[in-house]
C-alpha cells in the first residue's frame, strides 16, 4: 500500500487508529488468500496514475458565457444568434497563451456543438429553481425533457413534485403572485401555520370554551 493510499484511508476515517480500518482488514485477508507478492503488486498495477496531457478546463472557463447563455434563453432570445459557437470558441482561444490557439478553438467547436444546448439549459434550470418565476422552471424542465439527456426522468420527477407543491399552495393561500419561484412556494408552505389561520369562521365552533 502505498503512503499516498494510506493517507488517503486515514482521511476518510477521520481520527481512527490505521490497525481498525477495514481497509487494513481487508488487505490482510487477500494476502491470507493470495500472499504478499500478488497483493502488492496488484495493488501498484491499479493504483499507478496513467501518464498523459492534463484534462482541459474548458468549460470552466465557458462557464459565465454558458450562464449568459441561459438567461437569455429564459428572457426568451436565442443566445445562439446572438453568440455562435466560433465566437465562444474564439474568445477562449485568445485568453489561453502559451496554447496553440488553433488547435484550442478547435477543440471548443467540438465541445460547443455537442454539449452547448445541454449545459446552457442545467444552467437555466439551476437559475429558474432559485430566482425565476415558477412557470420558467416548468419551462425549462420541459425543454430538458426534451432533450433525452439520461436524466430526463429525475427532471420531470422533481417538476412534478414541486406542481404537487403549487396545487397545496393554492389549496392552503390562493392563487400564487406569478413571479414566486418554486423555492419560495415551497418555503410557504414550511413556514408553520399562523393562528390566524385557526381564527377563520367555522373553526371558533370548534374551539374549547373556556
């Protein structure tokens, strides 16, 4: 095992002795089975870090243009006409010296042109959740829908709980102002009742006499 592996092991088990890990157990009982020699090499053979070119940090550094992305789409313009994929591409290129632009622009096209839409509408679904009006989040989650992306089920399950929310909200206050967002229908409806509540007519009947 090696010293980066074991701190490793120590990390995540906090202030624990390294003789109680089950880590250790379990190393133990391999050798018990296939002796020393097989386990570490083994053991150096999986944990030997591949050697290559470090990840890009490309959307990272695409991030503020994908966010800008978003809330135009939510405000209803077509971030695409406005910016095209070899704008972006051409804007990040510029600020990475030392890179062969070429060679950068190219690969943002690539990434762009497959992932652009995607990640623009996480992004306008994140923004909606939080700061939008609630019928831009069902927007969006319908969009996302759409797209077939893997977790487009997990997206429509979460737009559906929070219509269930919306239809207690109206049960309990009314109608909501159609600029609350989701999160604050749903804080609404955690917020304990208030004794006014209790004072409606109907329920003085109810009430003990004193």
């Amino acid at each position: 095992m090696t010293n980066a592996l074991l701190v490793n092991a120590l990390a995540a088990y906090g202030s624990r002795s390294a003789d109680k890990l089950p880590l250790d157990s379990e190393i133990r009982r391999l050798i018990n089975i296939y002796g020393k020699v097989a386990v570490r090499d083994a053991t150096k053979r999986l944990t030997a870090m591949k050697q290559g070119r470090k990840p890009e940090k490309d959307w990272q550094e695409l991030q503020e243009w994908i966010e800008r992305d978003a809330h135009d789409w939510l405000d209803g313009r077509d971030p695409f006409s406005l910016r095209s994929n070899y704008h972006l591409a051409q804007a990040i290129s510029k600020a990475k010296p030392g890179h062969s632009q070429i060679a950068t622009h190219r690969r943002l096209l690539r990434k762009l042109s497959h992932r652009r839409t995607l990640y623009m509408l996480m992004s306008a679904w994140d923004i909606a959740e939080e700061s939008r009006p609630f019928a831009d989040y069902f927007r969006v989650c319908e969009t996302l829908a759409e797209t077939g992306a893997v977790f487009a089920q997990t997206i429509t399950n979460l737009a559906d709980s929070y219509r269930g929310q919306i239809e207690r909200y109206r049960a309990r206050f009314g109608e909501p102002d159609p600029a609350m967002t989701v999160k604050e229908i749903q804080k609404a409806l955690l917020e304990p009742l208030k004794l006014a509540e209790f004072a409606k007519p109907g329920l003085l009947g109810l009430m003990p006499k004193l």
